[in-house]
C-alpha cells in the first residue's frame, strides 16, 4: 500500500528515523505505543491516518518533545 499523502509519509519517515536513532525495534517501539509491530510498519511508511493522542504517545515513546517529532517532518516535507 501507498502512503496516503507526501505529509503522511513524511510523518513516517520521522518516526522511523527517531526510532531508529534510539535503537527501538519496531516491536519495542510499538510496545511503548500501543501498537501491533505490524501497525508501527504501516505508521513508517505512512501508510496510517495519525490521531493527536496517537502523536502524544509517540512523543512520550521516544521521550521527546512532540516539536521535535515535527521538526524533523519538517526537514523531510523541505519546510525546514
């Protein structure tokens, strides 16, 4: 499956690179979420509509400020 938009994609990318940096598997990370490995897959590559308490969650997941998050979607979208 596609990813549903250049933003959601871009979303995706963040959150894999965040993850990635903090050595999280994808089941590690989707444990800390409340997700099935699977849907943190489908998360990366955008293939999810975000909801903003999902979004808190992976913030407090990769125990960063939710700016962070976006300011490396930012880079990826070129708005950075």
């Amino acid at each position: 499956m596609a990813a549903r938009s250049p933003n959601h994609a871009a979303l995706g990318w963040a959150i894999r690179q965040l993850r990635s940096q903090r050595e999280l598997s994808q089941e590690e990370f989707g444990y800390r979420v409340g997700l099935h490995r699977n849907q943190v897959g489908s998360l990366e590559r955008g293939e999810q509509n975000v909801t903003i308490e999902l979004v808190f969650r992976i913030g407090n997941a990769l125990e960063l400020p939710l700016g962070d998050v976006f300011a490396l979607y930012d880079v990826r979208r070129g708005a950075g």
